[in-house]
C-alpha cells in the first residue's frame, strides 16, 4: 500500500528540480553566448552594413540638390555639417573592432571606402561617424553600432538555451529518478531470481517507479509466505500420514486379519484419503476456476442436497453473484462439516444480503470457538484439539475456506450470539463475507471478526 507523500516534501523535491532547471538554463545561456556572441555580432554589422550602403548611396545622391538641413528633416537621417566630428575621449576595443568589421562591409559594398570615426556613447548604444562625398560641405552621417545584448539575451539564445536545460534537466531526472531506483529494484529482483528473500525496497523515484517497486515488495511478501506455506504443508504432510501409514504397516505385517483388525484398516485408508483431498483442495483454492454468475439460492441449495433435512435448515434469499461455484461449494461444505463434527445440531445454513456484501452463514448450536482462537484457526496445520489427527483431519479445514473466500475479495468471519442484534438461529456462526462488486481475481485481505 503506497503511502501518501507529505506535502512538504513534495515543495521540496518541487523546488530542487526548478532550480536545477533555472541553473540549467543560466548555464547554457552563458555557453551559448561565448560560443555564438561574436557570430551573431558580425551577423549584426553584415546587417547593418547593407543598410547602411544603401542609405549612404541615397543621402550622397541627393546632397547634390538639397541642403542636409532639408534632407535631416525628410529622412531622419543623423546628418551634421562638420569638417571633423569630435571623437571621445576612451574607446574600447570592442567598439573600434566593430568600427572596423563596419567599415570593411561598407567598403566591400560601396565604390568608395569611407572614414569611420567612433562618436560619443548615446544612451546605453556605441554610435559611429561616416563620412559621406558632398560637392559643396563636409558632410558626416551618424549611425549606431550593433552589440550583442549581455542581459536580456537574444530571443534566439533565450529559446535554444531553454531547450538545452529542459533536455539537461530530464537527463538528470531519469538517472536520479528513475535509473538509480530501478537499478536498485534490479539488485532485488536477482536474489529473488537466487531464491533468497531481498528487504523491501524503499518506495523512491518517479511515481510510475514508486508503484513498481510497492507492487514488487508485496510480490516479494507473497512468495516468502507461500513459501513458509510450502514449507509447513510438506511438514504436516510427513506428520499426518506417518501415523496412519504406520499402522496400516504392522497391521498387514500380521499373519491373520481379523474383522476388527480390517475395520481399522478401512478406517486409516479413509484418514489417508481425506487428508490428501484437504491437501488438494487447499493447494488448488479455485485459482484456475472461472466466475460464474448464477442465482446462489439454488445453487447453495444443491451443494447441501447431501445432508439430512432433519440435521440441516435452509434460509436462503434470492441473489445473484459472480461466483466460482466449485471452489465456494467446497467452502461452504467444509464448514458444514465441521459444524457437525465439533458443533451440535440442527444447522442452519443462510444466505442474506448485506448492504453491498453477501454472507453465507453457517449456524450451528455449539458453543463454537472462543474469540481468542479465531485467529489461529484460520492458519494452515493449526489444530485447536490435537487429538483431532488421529482423525484424519490435518488443520485445514478453515485454512481452505479461508483461502477460497480471499479469491473471492472476500472475508470469513466468525460470530458468538450474544442476542444485541435480534434473534439468532444458533448459538456459533462461521460466516462468508463476498463484496457484490468485486471480480475475485488477485484480491486479498486480512479476515475480519465480528
């Protein structure tokens, strides 16, 4: 069962992959800006140097008639009538190199190569002066130069350095979220494959990792307990069948046998016989049985056809369910038995309906089990009267009707009559509790006592 995760671990884990993304991010927008800053500027002159030649063209063609006053005014152009445009008092390198890469366009593009001369910074732009041919004054055109933008970054850099950190930070999500826990779910799940027992694994990772690794703790549960299981069903076997075995050895070994001495055999073979069936019935539990939906009174009413109507009464009422009719039947007929052979007579058998469950109830007027002993009864090879061996039986009766009822989704419940909820029809009542709802593939729960 997954266990909720507290909400300020959630915030935590949150906030630790945010600012993986957002360092992420900052660092390839700094990669990205040494290793393409400088291309994207000469990008930026080759840009400006085509616009700029065509604008010089223009501006000298027509400073053949008009005044640059006029010309100023039409164009927005920067123009200045000045024999020599002031220059400042620093420069930096990075500007006269652009200076320089602008003036190489402009004279790649224009007959002529003109004079650049740095002008002083406006604002937050490095500017120019080039000097335009005038036929009548001096005349110098300002332009600004391109800069690549340190902070904000080109829209380019901010979107391709986005997608290098979301790529930057799944990778990381996958080795730290998903590959290590899984590696370590691998680590398990080979010396399951060696057949040792592995602690459970601690639930970690991506939620889809998480679900795999509780559905893998409880499948390592449910072998261990199949195997310990295992273990004692081969352990009650030895035991149960040394004792009839051996006595059908010294019998036989006699030279002559008696009517009284074949009565006791015919009664080990019986012993024999019916422990191996509880063997069988609790190995198999319905497993490999289909559900089939069919009206339960009738069906509940030929699984007791057997038992005398003087020893047994029915109180059934009609309902329909998806049930595994063998497997249940076994179930219900093995808590009939041992209603008769540890109750007292008359048993009632009924079938009711309880809200969204059904229950087949098994009445009989014994005093039954104290509520201590519930528990234990319902284990496999647990006899709550040893002297019961001897008997043929091996302590699997409810431990089957147990196992038959968890196939179903269901719960075997025991209850004393105490009289608080009405009239009862006996005194002790072993009890099979089924959801109306429930498929019955794969659903186990622990038994519950009234």
């Amino acid at each position: 069962m997954n266990r909720a995760i507290p909400w300020w671990r959630l915030i935590l884990r949150l906030s630790l992959w945010s600012g993986l993304l957002l360092g992420s991010w900052m660092l390839c927008l700094l990669l990205l800006q040494a290793l393409f800053g400088r291309q994207l500027e000469r990008l930026q002159t080759v840009q400006l140097g085509r616009e700029l030649a065509l604008s010089i063209r223009l501006t000298e063609l027509t400073l053949e008639r008009y005044p640059p006053i006029l010309i100023n005014e039409l164009t927005g152009l920067q123009l200045a009538v000045i024999i020599r445009p002031p220059r400042p008092t620093r420069t930096r390198g990075e500007r006269d190199s652009r200076i320089t890469g602008l003036q190489r366009e402009l004279c790649a593009r224009l007959s002529h190569c003109p004079l650049l001369v740095p002008a002083r910074r406006s604002g937050t732009s490095d500017q120019v002066w080039i000097e335009l041919i005038s036929p009548l004054e001096p005349v110098w055109l300002r332009a600004e130069l391109p800069t690549v933008r340190a902070w904000p970054p080109e829209p380019t850099l901010l979107m391709v350095g986005l997608a290098g950190a979301v790529i930057i930070t799944g990778v990381v999500y996958l080795l730290v979220e998903v590959e290590r826990p899984l590696r370590g779910l691998e680590r398990a799940l080979s010396r399951v494959g060696e057949g040792s027992d592995p602690p459970a694994v601690p639930a970690r990772g991506a939620p889809e990792v998480q679900r795999i690794t509780s559905r893998f703790n409880a499948m390592v549960v449910r072998l261990a307990a199949n195997r310990r299981e295992r273990a004692t069903m081969l352990a009650g076997i030895a035991h149960d069948l040394r004792a009839p075995i051996t006595r059908l050895q010294f019998r036989l070994s006699m030279p002559s046998l008696d009517a009284s001495e074949k009565e006791r055999c015919s009664r080990d073979l019986d012993a024999l016989e019916r422990i191996t069936d509880q063997f069988l019935l609790y190995a198999e539990g319905g497993e490999n049985e289909a559900l089939v939906t069919c009206p339960l009174d009738q069906w509940l009413a030929e699984v007791v056809a057997g038992y005398s109507p003087d020893q047994l009464e029915l109180n059934l009422e009609p309902v329909n369910a998806p049930v595994r009719p063998v497997a249940l039947g076994r179930a219900v007929s093995n808590l009939i038995n041992n209603a008769f052979t540890y109750g007292t007579p008359p048993i009632v058998v009924r079938l009711r309906k309880d809200g969204v469950q059904l229950r087949i109830e098994v009445w009989d007027q014994g005093k039954g089990m104290s509520a201590d002993q519930w528990d234990r009864a319902l284990q496999p090879f647990q006899r709550l009267d040893e002297a019961r061996g001897e008997q043929g039986h091996c302590g699997l009766g409810l431990a089957i009707v147990n196992h038959v009822v968890e196939r179903h989704g269901g719960t075997l419940q025991f209850q004393q009559a105490d009289g608080s909820v009405g009239p009862s029809p006996g005194r002790f009542c072993a009890a099979l509790c089924i959801p109306l709802d429930s498929s019955g593939r794969g659903m186990f729960k622990k038994s519950k006592h009234q």
